[in-house]
C-alpha cells in the first residue's frame, strides 16, 4: 500500500510519524485510523491527532514500536493545548541537531495534485471525497511562520519502507514569468542544483535509513509530454549533497507501472527500471559536475553531463 506521511520528526534519535484527522470530515476518519495502524507498526512513534476547529477539541493518541501501550492518550483538550504541545515538540529540546526547514507558512494550503493522482490511481482514493489536507488547518496556526523541524513524506510504500519525494520542476514557468533567465528539463533537474534547501533532503534520507528503505526523488513538470526522471538515493553526504544515485527517465505510465511492480518486490521494480533510459552517477562525476560549473561562471563552455540517459 501506498500513503502519504503528513508529518514526521527525528525526536531523541527515533524516527516519529503523525498522521492528523479533520473529524468534521467524517469520510476520512476510517482512512486516517488505518494509516495510523499501518504507520505504527514502522515507526518508533507514532501519532493520531484527532481534532475539530469547529468544537475547539484535540486528542492525540500515540503509538508505535516503542509504545508500550497498543494505544496511549497523550493530549485531550483544545486546539490551545494541541498548540502548546505540538510548538514543544518543534522546539530546540527535539531537533537532535538538524538545521529547520522552511517555515509551515509558506506551505500551500492543499496538497499536490500530482502525488494526490497517482495516489487515487494506485489505491483508488479520491481526495475530493476524502477532503484531506495533511493536517494543514491546525499545522499552519500552531507554528504561525516559525522555523519548523518537521518535514512530510510525498509517497510511503508500506511494503518495503520506501520514501518516495515528488519534485515539482517549475523552471519554464518562472522563465516565462520573468523570475529566472533559464529552465531545466526533468532529465536536468537534480538537488544538488539547488542544495540551498539541503535539510529536507538530509530528513528524507536519513528517514529512510532509519526505517531500513531507500529514497526515490521524482522530478516533473506540468508538461504531461515530458518524462519525469526518477532517481535512486544510493549515497549521501550532508555538506556535499547526493554523492552518488541512479536517474531513469519514465513517462507517466511507466511510473505508474514502476509503482505497482515495486510495491509487489524490490527486485520487480529494479529489474523493470534496468529496461529503461539511466544514468549512473558517483562522487567523481559530481566532483566533476562542480568543476564544470564552475566554468560555466568564468563564461568557459564547459556542458553539464546531467541528464545525459543511455
């Protein structure tokens, strides 16, 4: 099965899930306690946070694999005291020494319609049904623009651990819009590009370690004729970035077709993938991917070797 992950935290070397429900939306409740089921048996805690604006209520449950307790009541009251709760644990006695990521105000209020399609299509959900938004009614006021150390997960397989990252590659429209001079192409767009926004990627990986997975980052656009590249996170250095992976290029229905293979096995979805365009990269290519970049600035031609698939 695949779900998402709206929230989790490293919280004194454990890895923590939370799964939020909205109980006014009466139709996710029974999807919300199964997440919550399925996510307690992966992480070391996990929580449900049941709650209403409207009636001004929290209850925040936890489990996980530590719990001693099949299911615990850690908070029942207000949204005031959820608040306290949930600012306590972003704060400076929980980070376990990770940098924060963007405040949740800048968050979009909904979620991606991207992962949400492939979602419905893997697990035939409708989010218009289902009106789930990750928790973002009560995760945005409780952190109000402060730094958080939070972070989500785009795609979960349940199966084996994977975390899987959807990056949406908006280049072309910021080009046309006048806010950037260039665009990239899904086969160019890689995080190392831009490793400014290091932390969310230093969580991911560190996650799917923790957890005994693999990372996958998936780049695409709004253009549904582009292939999106695929990556595998093979090795990984906090300062330096992605130090080696694997890129594959798919279309949409490929994708979806790796999806379903890799929730079966593994070795399925890695064997198909070996059927398609990739590119292997290692610590010397990046080594050498930062010389040429740094060519490229004192106006030396020196191309990018990234999105070179055979």
């Amino acid at each position: 099965m695949y779900l998402t992950v709206d929230c989790a935290q490293f919280e004194s070397g454990k890895i923590a899930f939370y799964e939020f429900c909205n109980s006014e939306m009466t139709n996710l409740i029974h999807y919300s306690l199964e997440k919550f089921n399925l996510l307690s048996k992966i992480a070391d805690i996990t929580y449900l946070v049941y709650y209403s604006i409207e009636k001004n209520r929290a209850v925040v449950y936890q489990s996980g694999k530590d719990s001693l307790e099949i299911k615990k009541t850690i908070i029942d009251g207000n949204i005031q005291d959820f608040n306290k709760w949930y600012s306590y644990k972003n704060n400076v006695k929980n980070k376990d020494g990770k940098n924060p990521s963007k405040p949740f105000g800048d968050i979009l209020s909904g979620g991606d319609p991207y992962v949400e399609k492939i979602l419905n299509q893997l697990e035939d959900l409708d989010f218009d049904v289902l009106e789930d938004d990750n928790g973002r009614d009560i995760i945005i006021p409780a952190l109000s623009e402060v730094s958080t150390y939070f972070f989500d997960v785009d795609l979960f397989n349940v199966e084996n651990n994977d975390v899987i990252e959807f990056l949406k590659n908006d280049s072309e429209e910021k080009k046309k819009a006048g806010k950037q001079k260039w665009s990239v192409t899904n086969a160019n767009a890689h995080p190392n590009r831009y490793w400014w926004n290091k932390q969310k990627f230093i969580n991911l990986y560190d996650a799917s370690r923790h957890i005994n997975g693999n990372l996958w980052l998936v780049n695409y656009s709004d253009n549904p004729s582009e292939k999106v590249s695929l990556i595998s996170v093979t090795s990984f250095d906090n300062e330096k970035g992605i130090t080696s992976d694997v890129g594959y290029l798919l279309s949409y229905k490929e994708l979806l077709e790796w999806l379903l293979l890799n929730q079966q096995s593994s070795g399925e979805g890695l064997a198909y993938l070996e059927t398609k365009p990739k590119q292997e990269r290692n610590e010397e290519f990046w080594l050498e991917e930062h010389a040429r970049k740094e060519a490229r600035k004192l106006k030396k031609y020196a191309p990018s070797q990234i999105g070179i698939y055979r």
